[in-house]
C-alpha cells in the first residue's frame, strides 16, 4: 500500500507541473495574442464579407475563432455594440478608417482590462496565502476574493477564460485560450465533451520550450506505467473515540439547540420508550435493530416484488407510514416478508418464488372485464406493459446485439465511452457529472437515495439513437454481424430479428426490410440502426 501511495504521488506531483507550465505558458500566450485583436477584428470583418483577408502575422484558427464568435450577435458585454451596429448599416457604408477607429479602439479596452484581471488575480494570490491557497477548494470558497465587474468579466471570459461547466452549460473556452490541462481533458471525458486538438499550447511552442514540456510528459508517462496496481479498498466509517449525544436543532436551526437526543431506536416504530444505545455511537445496534423490525422485511419484500411488476404491493416504496399508500395485497406482503426472514434473507429465494408464481406468468392481455373493475391494475390481474428499458438494460442490449458486450465480470469502474464494452453496471458513474446517456435515460441522481426508476419518453432519447457515435458503432458491428451469416438476405434478416428482438419477422416486415435493402444498395448499417431506434427494441414485452 506504502508503495503505491508514494509511487501514485510522484505522478500527482510531476503531472501537476506539467499542468503548471500549459497554464502559464496559455496566460502567457492570451497577453501577446491580445495586442493583435485589432488586426483580428479588421481580418474577421473582411472574411464576413467576402474579402480576403491580410494574414501576415496572423493565425488562420484565431481568426476562424473570431468569425465564428462575432456571427452570433447577443452578448453578454456591450462593447461590440459599435461593431454591430456597422454591420447593420452594411459594408458599403462604413469606411476603412470607421472601421480601424474601432478596432483600434475595441484593443486598447481588452488590453487595459487584461491589465485589470492581472491585477486583482495578484491581489486574490496575496489573499489566498499563495500557490498552496490558491488550489485548495476551501480555501477558495471562505476567502473574499476580488473580482471583476460583471460585463468586464463576461467580456474577459469570452477571450481568455478557460473552459467549464456551469448549471448544465458548456463553455469551451475563450477565443484567445489554448492551454487544456489533464484535469480539463478528465472533466470532458465525463462529460462526453470532445476537446479540439487546437486548444494544445503545443501549437505555439517551439524550441526549448517545446523540448522542456515533451520531457516533463515523457518523465510522467514513464511514471504511470512503473506504478504498480491499486490496492482494494472500500470507503467506511468508525466510531469516534468520544461518541456524545447530538443536541435537537430547533425549527432546524444548528445555532439554536435544544436538549439532547439520546441515541436509541425511534420509539414511533415500537412500543414503550426504547432503551439507550450503549455500544460505542450506538451505529451496530440501530442496524441490528432495524433488520429485527418487521417492517424492514416489508419494504425489502415490496421492493423486490416492484421491480417485477413495476408496481409495489405498496405504491409508495419509501413511505409505509399513515401518509403511504395502503398495500393492496397485505396478506401477499406479509406472506413474502416471513418467507424473506425464513430462507435467511436470502433474497435470491425471494425472487425465485416471485417469478416462478402465477402472477408473473400473465400475459398483458387486455380485459373489459377486469378493467372495468381495476382499470390501474392495482391487484395484478395481467402483466403490466413495460415503458422502456433502464438505461444500463438498453446499452448492454446494444452491445449484445452487435456482438460487442464483454462478459467480464469483477473490477474497477471505467468511462462509459466507446473502448468500454462492459456492461453498464461495471461503469464509473460520477456524483457530480453525471454521464450524459445515463442522465438522458432517467438514471436516478447518485446523490440521493432513490425508491424507483422515473421512466420518461422524449424526443432528446430518439435523437440519442438517430445521431449518436455510440449507437451508429454498435449498429456497425450489429450489420457486420448479420453479414456473415446466412445464404441471403431473407436469411440475415431473421437474423437481425431474432437477435433484436428475440423473434421472427413477419412476412410484411420481411418483405418491408427486402425493399429497403435493395432501394438502399444494401445499406446493412442503417438497417441495423432502424431496428435499435425502434420502440420494440428500447421495450420489453
């Protein structure tokens, strides 16, 4: 373990230097690109217009950063209002030195506010207590920085800020940044976000400086490949030395305290004042004392049977109190709850008896009869119909199908990107960023406890499969896969049914895919991705 530790913080230490120098070399770069910004703006306006523009001295990707950032009109600053407003009145009507006026003029307000933002960050450094302030989170949050006033700030950001993320947006970066170090490039991969190759400093260093940074990444890889393998651990809690009672927060303020709360079982769930816990913090024997009551084997029962039937026994899984919905099937409950208890909570038993019962082997056939009774289904009188399939259910189906899922089991959690053919359960799954095909399915915030799985049906999750990288992979190898089996096409395209959907097609779907085939020129791929775009592939049945 000691090893590990101090071979993992050498790499920790070497890769922050390396991060160091992208940085300052990037804060570097965005003060000398700056005094170019008038020349920028004269060339973006000549591009606009189709002219050529003069490039001495100028970069073609700079520019084309410009271009785009000045077609778009709403901003957050005024201060290309004068720039705007030329563009309105069309070229023909602003003259050369109109134009250069501004621009001149436009470069000296982003020279003097780059000297501003220089500025307060030096002032901000001074506050912090230095580089080691600087970086530590806690300190940032509690100490009362300067800043600048917000249209500066916005105008700032939009020239040299570094990319982030913020209330779901993505800002990639300023117009002038190119420093992407390894926690950035760490934050996209989460997210899903490419980084463009033309954010590398590397671009703009040659010679020694270019020299000392392929050696300290050289250093650095030769690092992470002599670290030897990650010890297992699992994070946990411990009794502190001194355990005291916590002191009630009246009206939930932690400022006003009331009296103590002895740490003992809730007496709302037994009967009597319970007894004190005496063992340590009293953690072991709350848990002791929640498995003994009856009504942990209710709510574990009634999740198991929920996530059979989509429905529980119990509608409200997380609230078995007066304000919960009452059980429609209490002796059901209370059936499966003593049977949980008997086979030593053994929960695989549990499921055997739920799915081998009758119940689980109806049909979703629909009755006027029973409907008119029980038209929600509350008692179970036929199988409910499935929504959609979670979302670790629908990747791991689209993996199979295109013969690319890995049955590996065990192991530590990997991005869910395109390399990773796991199934999902096996994936990394982030508290703060969530990965977007997860969010975009309905998987629950891993910061909160969750009873059950929302299911919603939108057009974002028809787009996924219609435009994604993901899915256009996996309809690849699923169409490969057909290729290489059977005599024709009618024979590759039960295949595909049978794989997709786990049944034969129909002689009209048979006949549908044929016509396809040939109007297409044998376009296997989009075939393939027709049939995992389809409501019967995301369903069960």
């Amino acid at each position: 373990m000691q090893v590990y530790k101090k071979a993992k913080e050498r790499v920790e230490q070497r890769q922050e230097q390396v991060d160091d120098f992208v940085r300052l070399r990037s804060v570097e770069l965005g003060e000398m690109l700056v005094l170019d910004t008038s020349r920028y703006l004269t060339a973006s306006w000549d591009k606009l217009h189709g002219k050529e523009p003069a490039m001495v001295g100028l970069e073609a990707q700079i520019l084309d950063r410009w271009v785009t950032y000045l077609k778009d009109p709403p901003k957050d600053h005024s201060n290309l209002k004068p720039w705007y407003d030329m563009v309105a009145r069309g070229p023909g009507a602003v003259s050369r030195e109109e134009l250069q006026a501004f621009a001149d003029g436009f470069q000296q307000q982003v020279v003097a506010l780059f000297a501003q933002k220089h500025e307060i960050d030096d002032r901000n450094y001074v506050k912090l207590g230095g580089a080691k302030g600087a970086k530590d989170e806690r300190t940032r949050q509690y100490t009362n920085l300067e800043s600048l006033e917000i249209e500066k700030y916005y105008l700032w950001r939009d020239l040299a800020s570094d990319p982030f993320q913020r209330n779901g947006v993505f800002f990639p970066g300023g117009i002038y940044y190119y420093g992407v170090t390894s926690r950035m490039r760490r934050d996209f991969e989460v997210r899903g976000v490419g980084v463009p190759e033309v954010k590398d400093i590397d671009l703009f260093l040659s010679g020694q400086w270019q020299r000392h940074l392929d050696r300290m990444r050289a250093e650095l890889e030769t690092l992470k490949k002599a670290m030897p393998p990650e010890y297992p651990f699992l994070h946990g809690v411990r009794d502190s030395d001194k355990p005291a009672n916590a002191r009630i927060h009246i009206r939930g303020d932690e400022k006003t305290l009331g009296e103590e709360a002895p740490r003992r079982f809730l007496s709302v769930l037994g009967e009597g004042i319970p007894k004190p816990f005496t063992q340590g913090s009293g953690r072991l024997e709350l848990a002791k004392a929640i498995a003994a009551h009856p009504l942990a084997a209710r709510v574990m029962a009634n999740r198991v049977w929920l996530g059979h039937f989509g429905q529980g026994i119990v509608r409200s899984p997380s609230n078995f109190g007066q304000l919960g919905e009452r059980p429609t099937h209490p002796e059901l409950l209370e059936y499966l709850s003593a049977r949980l208890i008997e086979s030593g909570w053994s929960l695989k038993a549990l499921h055997r008896e739920i799915m081998l019962s009758a119940a689980y082997a109806l049909s979703t056939k629909h009755s006027e009869q029973h409907s008119a009774v029980d038209p929600e289904n509350r008692l179970f009188w036929r199988a409910n119909l499935s929504p959609r399939l979670d979302a670790e259910s629908l990747r791991d189906s689209m993996l199979f199908v295109a013969g690319r899922l890995s049955l590996e089991s065990g192991g530590s959690p990997l991005p869910l990107d395109d390399a990773n053919t796991r199934r999902t359960i096996y994936g990394y799954v982030g508290r703060t960023i969530l990965d977007p095909m997860l969010s975009l399915f309905d998987f629950p915030n891993p910061n909160n406890t969750s009873e059950q799985r929302s299911v919603t049906l939108g057009p974002m999750q028809r787009l996924y499969f219609m435009n994604n990288e993901f899915v256009a992979r996996q309809a690849d190898a699923f169409a490969e896969r057909i290729k290489r089996v059977g005599q024709n096409d009618e024979e590759r395209i039960q295949m595909a049914y049978r794989l997709a959907f786990g049944r034969s097609p129909s002689r009209d779907e048979t006949r549908m895919s044929k016509d396809f085939l040939r109007v297409s020129g044998g376009a296997w791929s989009q075939f393939s991705q027709a049939l995992l775009t389809s409501a019967e592939f995301s369903s069960v049945n």
